[in-house]
C-alpha cells in the first residue's frame, strides 16, 4: 500500500509520540497506519508499506491484541489473518485508559493500600506516612475519577472535556467579571452545560 503524505506524516509521528509514551515506535506505527487506512489488513501488507520485518509486525500486532487495541478478522476467500482497529478516537481513548489504569495506576494504589495498612508503616517516621498516605489518596480519587468517566458515553465525555477547559478558566480568574450591577451570575453563561 501505498501512503499519502499526510497518511505517512500521521504514522510517522504517532512511532515517535509512542515512543515518548513508552510504547515501541512500530506498535504505534502499526496501530496509526490501521487507524488511518481505516481496514483491515494483512501483517505482509502492514510490514511492505512500513517497511519493517515481518517479525517485527508479527510481535507488533500481538502487543497491540494485548492491549486490545487490534482485533484479527478475516476476508472470504483469503485464509490470511487481517488486523483491524477502532476508526472511532472515543473507543480507543476508552480503551487505552482502561487499559493503563489496569496495567499501572491499579498494581500501584495496592501496594499503597499493602503499605498503610502494614504494622510496620506506623514505625515510618510521620512526614514519610503522611506522603504516602497523601499519594495513596490522590490515586485512589484520579482512579475513581476515571472509572467514572469511562462510564459516560462519547457526547457526555466530550461535554466534560469542554466544561472542564471553561472551569479552568474560571477558576483561574480569565472569566470576565461581572460588571456593577449585572447579575452576579451572568459569568456562568458562558459555561457550557451537561
């Protein structure tokens, strides 16, 4: 297959983000030329237009099915496996959170929860109790943060989003201020609603 140059630009860059996510560059590459091709294709196909070895894609590819974030389906007529993904962004920013928190953020709040509740956590000195407990807190409300939010639906998410960028504003001040006798809750107006 032959790449456009935004097509290429796309895959090129997602290698190199991925890279900085801590995600091997052809697992990214393999997913954004998925994502941009919109359909299935063959691991052969996949490694000619990287032009990365058939190995690399095969071990790419199960990485990705790891993650679950590529499925294998199959075309009639051809006994090859093809390698699919989600064209929808809101799917996949679901399942990459679900699968981030699973994989990293849940191991960590149980070995904070093993920590507090251990008899020898009490021998820590205080400041060192109150930092662990503190961190412990945090995770635990960004964890049930999350969860929640991947419960909404796509539009619900997507009205988060946005609302969350105007409280920011507000609440660092950039909301113009009410005006002498205007209503003192006119500035709310131009916060988007659920």
């Amino acid at each position: 297959m032959e790449l456009t140059e935004i097509q290429r630009k796309f895959v090129v860059h997602w290698g190199e983000m991925g890279s900085m996510w801590g995600v091997n560059r052809t697992v990214s590459q393999i997913h954004a030329l998925l994502f941009a091709h919109g359909k299935p294709m063959h691991a052969e196909e996949l490694s000619d237009t990287l032009g990365v070895a058939r190995s690399n894609v095969s071990n790419s590819l199960k990485e990705l099915q790891a993650w679950n974030l590529v499925r294998i389906t199959h075309i009639l007529g051809d006994r090859r496996d093809y390698f699919e993904t989600s064209v929808d962004v809101w799917e996949l920013f679901r399942t990459v959170v679900r699968e981030r928190k699973e994989r990293e953020f849940d191991p960590t709040i149980r070995v904070l929860r093993e920590l507090v509740s251990s008899p020898d956590f009490q021998k820590e000195p205080a400041d060192a109790q109150d930092r662990i407990r503190s961190t412990m807190e945090l995770m635990d409300k960004l964890a049930t943060w999350a969860d929640e939010m991947l419960r909404l639906s796509p539009g619900t998410l997507d009205k988060v989003l946005t609302l969350g960028a105007s409280v920011q504003k507000f609440v660092r001040g950039d909301a113009a201020p009410a005006a002498k006798g205007d209503d003192p809750d006119a500035h709310h107006a131009s916060l988007p609603m659920i």
